[in-house]
C-alpha cells in the first residue's frame, strides 16, 4: 500500500459535518423530529472536498489554509481523532496522537504530576517517565518549579513544559498545530533545533499554520487548502505566494499583480545579504528583472511595515535616474522604529497607470531597537534639542 | 484481543487517570483522603439513627446495621460509577478532541475510582460486622461474584449512559431521577418482609435488588427475612432474569458505546 519513501498517503479523502440547525442535545427535540417523519432538521457541510495527497519521510510538510479552509479538520483526520467520511488514510511508521501541546495539563496539579499525566498520554508508564524526567525537566529549564501547581506557571513555562514531553513520544510522525505560534524566539530556537534532529534521523512532521514565515523557513514542502480543495503543493515559495494572493483576492486589492519577476535582495553595510539590522543602519536594496520585461521606463520602491504602514516610497523618474539595464540599487538608511518590514517594487512605463510588473511581498527584515531607550516612535527623525 | 486491550500504554494511562481523579477529588479539603471513609460513615450513622433506631424497618432482622450499611454501600457504588460515568465523556471532551486514545479507557477509570471506594466502604462495613458480632460462613465467598454481577451491571450502564450523554444533555437529568425511584424500590433501608409477597417477586427481578438482598444472604444473615431471589421464587427458572438483564445492559451498553465513539469528538 505505501512505498518505501512515503510517510503519510491521503487517498480521496472527504469530511462531512452534519450541523443541526439548531443543536439537537435534547430528546424532547429528537423525539419531535421522529414525529414530523424523520425530516432532517441539519445541514452537511462539506469540509473536505476528495482530498489525495502524500507526504515523504523524512519531509517537513506545511498545510496552511485561511481560518476555516478545513486544514485542522485535515490534520484530525491525519491524528485519527475524527474518521473520514469516505477515503482513506495509509501511514508508514507510527503517528504522534496529539496535535496540540499540553493536552490534558491539569492546572490544579504541579508541574511533576502534569509530566506523568501527560507522558501516560503518550503512552509512557511511570517507570519509563521516571528515567526521561530530568531529562524533560532540564529542557524545559523550570527545574524549581516542578513541584508548584501548573496555574502557577506562565505560558511560557508551560509550552516549554508540553513541548518537552510532546518531543519525546516515540513517533515516526509528528503532528503539530499552530505550534511555532507560542514561546519567545529562544524557544523557537529550540524547536527548530529539535526539528533538524527529526529531519536528520527521518522522522517527518507535519505542521499546520497560517504563518507563512514558518512555512517558508522551515517546510520542505508545503501545501494550500482552501474552501476542502487542494489549491497548491509543493514548493513553500509558491504555496506561501499563493496564500498571500488567495488573502489579497479576499481583501480586494485591486489590480496587483504578484507572481513577480521582480528579484529583490538586501545587502548590508558589509556587502552581505542580511535580513536584521540595526536602527540609522544602511540597507541596500538590489532590484534585478527579466530581459524579456520591456518597455520599463520607471520604478517605484517602497519600505512597508509589516502592520500595513507605507514607511517610505520612492521611484526613479522623479528623482531623475536613468535606466540603464535589468537591474538597479538603492541604499536607503533606515531611521525607524524597531519592528518588521518589508520591501515592495513595482516596474512602470511611461504613464503612471501603466504597471509592467509589481511585487507586493517582497523580503521581510527586521529593525532592532538599540539598548539605550532614548528614542520612540515609528521614525527616528532628525532631532537636536537647543 | 485481552492483551491488546490492556497494552502497557492502555495500562500506564488508566492509572495515570484514575491518580489524578483521586489527587483531584480530595484537593483543597483538610482531612483529604480520611473522606473517602468519613463521608460513608456519617451518612450511614445519619440512616442509622433513622431506620433502625426511630422507623424499625428492620423488622427483626438480626445485625439489622450491618445489613443496612452493606445495603447502603452498595448502592452508593452503583450510583457513584454510573453517575461518575455519565459525564465523563463530556468532561474529557478536551482530551478526545485532542489527542487519539482509546475512549473505554475513560470509562474504565472512572469505573476503577469507584471499585476504590468500594473497597475503601467495605473496609468499613468489616469494621462495624466486627462490632456487631457477625458470624462469618463460608457463603462469604460467594461475595466477589455479587460483586462483580454489579460491576457488569453499572459498567453497561455506564457505557449506555456516557455515550447518549454526548448527544442528549437530558440523561442527566432523567439519570437523577431514575436514580432516586431506584433507591426506594431497591430494598436498602428497609427489610423485604413489609412488602406484599407478589411484590417481593418484582421486586428481585431488579439486579440490584436481586444482587444486594443475595450479598446481604452470604454476608450477614441467613435468617429466613432475608428475603432472596432463590427463595422468592423457590429455585424456578424465574430467578435468572436478573441475570439476562445484566447481560442485556452490559452488550447494549458496548454495542452502543462502540457505534458512538468514533463520533464523540466531533458531536461534543
């Protein structure tokens, strides 16, 4: 049934929900449905629409999917917690049970009675728990804590907790939802590194999301979901492209035009590519295009936080420059606030309306605040006090 | 199949289960686990007073408290497994729609916290047939089989219950009140000899009428008011009834918990 290579196949898979108008947990409403013949008083919602797919051993795969593309259903489906309508499921090599962290932590028990609670979950008895528990507890670096009650905890403490008992359950398989969502980015750091060992002895994970950062650091391979349909799979480029624009359609952004061909890159002060830098540091974008885009007569270019702000905008023809080839750079110092941003470009001819090409998800970066604290705002402008 | 069921991972998480209830049930109260005595104590003292001293139901039953105090314990067994059953699927509804595990598992713990206080309750009752001088025979033996026909008895049920609770809140409420019809036509506080005759036969046809009068035989009295099925009936076919019920309930109670469970996490 599955090869050599494959972790998970999904053969025509669909889901069927059956949602009573209004919700039948009563027998007098039962028994009065009986009486008016058996007339059905639900809906089918269709959530999964003949889904086929396979996902490799040894794959970091993503499924990501708008809020209610039917991707958590999926991954239920994946964990044997709901069963297919019709279709079926064939996995080489033993699945994790859970998708969540920390499913059946009990905040009135400590930190050390929630390991074994949890661990026994997993299928771990209590001499098995007892040689991993310093091992759990060290990972989770909340040694003094252990023996406080778990709504003691913060949430961070707890995710690091569930997460290091979820990574030692003996699965070939691990399937996660909405997990990387959680923690600081020293315990992302963690995760990331704790998934390359999963890679590196073959173990596949499947992971769900919305983030499309994730999907695009980490996945080997991605797919979209959307409305039960398979819309893409493949490269996480492409799926996380193909998201943006699915997300863009929706909010009615008029006439972008993405599956750009417009290559950006950034350089910093060092000549190298980087994607953090510091506040008043200097980045120098590097736009390039295909030879085959004729008839540029402008470029535009702009600096947008990743909240939706337009920080800076900028194009060629006002400013005089000409275009000599297929490519162009601009140095831009960047007196902003600490915070996430990213670059859009879009090539023009000779009207302003004529758009040739437009990318509006260009590389992210990132500004980091400095130490010091004397300075707020969105933009560092210029200031002396006298 | 025995072994598959009890797996080391099933094992290991029914007894991580059944801890955490104990841990949980007792959490916040000063004398803690004292109260899984304490609690049968009292109430059993409070109907003692009643029913042997004040009503005299006993009717001149001999070791009248120890056949009220066996009565008494085990039907609180009964209505603690079923009770405690009932909403247990529900309530571990953030585990089903979680994680994959075996849903008997759930009520298979919930059934093992209540044999705990059972056992913790028939401790009791040793101590006070000490105290009333009780002749032990060798029909004590017998005992563990009556129990376990109540066992089977509550844990059909039980699966009966837990998986329509998913689907129609009301069998809690209903449950309530079958509960309570259930505790009077059940012979608990009062000796079967003040019944009219032909209904003593009805009632035995009861399991649990059935079962507690036959433990109350074994245990504490052979005295001929200890009315029990075999001598309701004088040994006719009559008297496997009750045993056919529990039959029935306990493959009703699995057919039915079976064809549900692939559904719970989707219908909680």
């Amino acid at each position: 049934m599955v090869d050599d290579n494959t972790a998970i196949r999904v053969e025509h898979v669909s889901k069927t929900f059956k949602l009573p108008h209004e919700r039948q947990s009563s027998i007098k409403g039962a028994l009065i449905n009986t009486f008016k013949g058996g007339k059905r008083t639900y809906e089918k919602q269709q959530v999964l629409n003949d889904i086929s797919f396979e996902v490799k051993k040894g794959e970091f795969f993503g499924i990501v999917g708008r809020n209610g593309s039917g991707k958590s259903t999926l991954l239920k489906i994946l964990a044997g917690i709901y069963s297919p309508t019709k279709g079926a499921i064939h996995t080489s090599g033993k699945l994790t049970p859970f998708i969540e962290l920390g499913v059946g932590f009990n905040m009135e028990l400590t930190g050390r009675e929630n390991v074994y609670l949890n661990g026994a979950l997993l299928g771990f008895n209590r001499t098995e728990m007892d040689a991993m528990y310093d091992d759990i507890v060290s990972f989770a670096e909340i040694e003094r804590f252990m023996d406080q009650k778990l709504k003691n905890y913060s949430s961070g403490m707890q995710v690091r907790l569930a997460f290091s008992i979820a990574i030692r359950a003996q699965s070939d398989i691990l399937i996660l939802d909405e997990v990387l969502a959680v923690g600081d980015e020293a315990f992302q750091q963690k995760c990331i590194d704790v998934f390359e060992q999963y890679k590196a002895s073959n173990r596949t994970v499947v992971l769900v999301t919305h983030d499309m950062e994730q999907v695009r650091r980490f996945c080997s391979r991605a797919m979209l979901i959307n409305n039960g349909d398979v819309l893409a799979i493949g490269d996480p480029n492409n799926v996380a492209r193909k998201y943006s624009e699915l997300n863009i359609q929706k909010l009615n952004t008029a006439d972008s035009v993405d599956n750009s061909a417009i290559d950006i890159r950034l350089i910093n002060d060092q000549g190298k590519t980087s994607h953090t830098y510091g506040v008043n540091e200097t980045v120098t974008i590097q736009l390039s295009w295909p030879l085959d885009l004729k008839g540029v007569k402008n470029i535009g270019l702009g600096v947008m936080k990743n909240s939706g702000e337009l920080m800076f905008g900028v194009n060629t023809i006002g400013k005089g420059v000409q275009l000599k080839d297929n490519q162009l750079s601009s140095s831009i110092k960047l007196d902003l606030g600490p915070g996430k941003y990213h670059i859009i470009a879009g090539l023009f001819g000779d009207s302003r309306n004529a758009t040739i090409d437009f990318r509006e998800n260009g590389p992210e970066f990132i500004v980091k605040g400095n130490d010091k604290n004397d300075e707020e705002g969105l933009v560092r402008l210029k200031n002396e006090w006298h | 199949m025995f072994s598959r069921i009890f797996s080391k991972q099933n094992r290991a998480l029914l007894s991580e289960l059944v801890r955490t209830d104990f841990k949980l049930r007792y959490q916040g109260s000063v004398l803690g686990y004292a109260w899984s005595l304490l609690r049968p104590l009292m109430l059993f003292g409070i109907l003692y007073v009643i029913f042997a001293l004040v009503i005299k139901s006993g009717d001149g039953i001999p070791h009248f408290p120890v056949y009220l105090l066996l009565g008494i314990v085990l039907w609180t067994f009964f209505t603690d497994m079923t009770t405690q059953s009932l909403g247990s699927i529900v309530g571990r509804g953030d585990l089903i729609r979680k994680i994959r595990i075996p849903r008997w598992i759930i009520i298979f713990s919930s059934s093992i916290s209540a044999l705990i206080n059972l056992g913790l309750n028939l401790v009791v009752v040793i101590v006070v047939m000490v105290i009333n001088h009780v002749a032990i025979t060798g029909n004590i033996f017998l005992l563990p089989l009556i129990l376990l026909e109540i066992y089977l008895f509550a844990l059909g049920i039980s699966l009966f219950l837990s998986a329509a609770f998913v689907k129609f809140r009301d069998i809690g409420y209903i449950w309530e009140v079958i509960l309570q019809l259930g505790f009077y036509l059940t012979p608990i506080l009062y000796s079967m000899t003040i019944i009219p005759e032909k209904y003593q036969k009805l009632q035995l046809l009861n399991p649990m009428a059935q079962a507690m009068q036959d433990a109350r035989y074994t245990v504490v009295s052979q005295h001929p008011k200890v009315i029990t099925i075999a001598r309701a009936f004088d040994g006719g076919w009559y008297t496997v009834i009750p045993f056919v019920l529990v039959g029935i309930a306990l493959v009703g109670g699995l057919v039915y918990f079976k064809s549900q469970a692939d559904s719970f996490a989707e219908n909680i």
